[in-house]
C-alpha cells in the first residue's frame, strides 16, 4: 500500500512540474508579444513627426503607380477642395471672363444659336467638324416608328448589337441637353454622328460646314412625322 501511495505521489510531482514548465513557456510567449506590441506602439512625439514628413511629401507614397495616381487627387485650398474635374471649370470660367471672342450656346424660342460675347468682332467661331454637344436623354425600346400615333420629334435610333434585334431610341421629349433644342432644317449645318468605343455608344452633334456668327444651328432629322417648312432651297416639304 505504502508504496502505490509513493507511486502516486511521485507521478503528480512529474505532472505539477509539467504543467509549471507549461505556464513558463506561456508567460514567454506572451511576454514576447507584449515586447514587439510595445515597440509598434509609437509617441506622440513619433506620431507627430511622421505626419510632418507626410505632409511635406507631395505624393504620400514612394509607390510609382500611387504618385502618379496622386495627380488625379483632390486639391487643397485654405478653405475649399476642389477635384480636378472643378479646377478645369474654374479655369474655364476664368478663360471665358477674358474679353474676345467666345464660343457659346443659348436657346432662345426653341432655337439654338452660336453666337459670341462680343458683337463689334465677327468671326467664324465653328469649324466644320466640330463637335456641338452629345444628344442625350432616356434609353428606350419602345418602337417609334411603328407607332402610328407617334408626333415625337426627340427620339434617336441606335444601331446596337447587344440588344438581340430590337432597336433602342434615345428619348429626348422629358429630359436631355440643350442639343433637343435643334430645330429640322433640310439644308441644317449640322448632322449626328455615333461615336463608339468598345461597349460605350454616344450620339453627337457634328457641324458639316462652318457656321457664321448669329446662325441658327439645326440638323436634318429625316422624320415622316411632320411636313418640313425650313424654307431652304432643297426643301423637302
């Protein structure tokens, strides 16, 4: 009996021994963990400096492909930040407050002239092929010529691909730019053009000739929808 009970004893001692070497290695592990947090844990006085040199540094990074992607941030004033697309505008705006000559579209009585600021100098403002401005509005399948009710003089039909045989119309009636503003005319200076990149579609106002001072700028809309009155002399009406 008396030596089961040492037996006993003995193999407790073993496994308390254990156990406390068990801890130890514990208590390192952690202590070593507590050391590397605490050395990743910076001052004040580290914190500050670093924003300092962050600052001073123009572009944030030492990356090539992130300081080039940094011209593309916002800019700072004392008070405002501007992206770039508003800096542009500012530019633009401050260009146009310039005296001279100015190019410039206004729809006066559903009618949408190029024009210039300054009327004591005529000169040509548009170039034959100059872009306008990009039609736009609602995207529709709705069939418009089949319509036999139809009177809509707003709608564009485009020539997709990935619309399995239906045709697609831009509907200009409820919204769009200034370029649904276009009267018809058979002999219009201008004409629509579709611009595509890869899936991109855009529909755009094109001059064909140069447009004077004070001329009303229209395009040929080909519409069985009303009988023409422009009054040119290869009128259609």
């Amino acid at each position: 009996m008396g030596k089961t009970a040492g037996h006993k004893a003995a193999g407790c001692s073993q496994e308390q021994g254990r156990e406390v070497g068990m801890d130890a290695t514990v208590k390192k592990e952690l202590a070593a963990e507590a050391t590397a947090t605490a050395k990743g844990v910076q001052t004040y006085k580290e914190r500050e400096d670093k924003k300092k040199r962050m600052k001073n540094n123009p572009w944030k990074t030492s990356s090539r492909k992130l300081r080039y992607r940094g011209h593309k941030k916002p800019v700072r004033t004392s008070t405002k930040v501007y992206n770039v697309g508003k800096m542009k505008a500012m530019y633009m705006n401050s260009f146009l407050r310039l005296p001279g000559v100015r190019e410039a579209l206004s729809a006066r009585r559903n009618a949408v002239l190029r024009h210039e600021a300054d009327p004591r100098k005529p000169e040509v403002i548009v170039i034959a092929g100059s872009i306008i401005s990009n039609y736009t509005g609602v995207l529709t399948t709705h069939n418009f010529a089949a319509d036999e009710e139809q009177t809509c003089d707003y709608a564009l039909e485009l020539q997709l691909k990935s619309t399995r045989g239906k045709k697609v119309y831009i509907d200009a009636t409820s919204c769009g730019g200034i370029t649904r503003m276009l009267n018809h005319s058979c002999d219009a200076p201008c004409h629509f053009v579709e611009l595509r990149s890869r899936e991109n579609v855009a529909v755009v106002v094109v001059a064909k000739r140069t447009i004077e001072e004070g001329e009303e700028v229209t395009v040929d809309y080909v519409d069985p929808w009303f009988d023409c009155v422009c009054g040119a002399a290869n009128c259609r009406g």
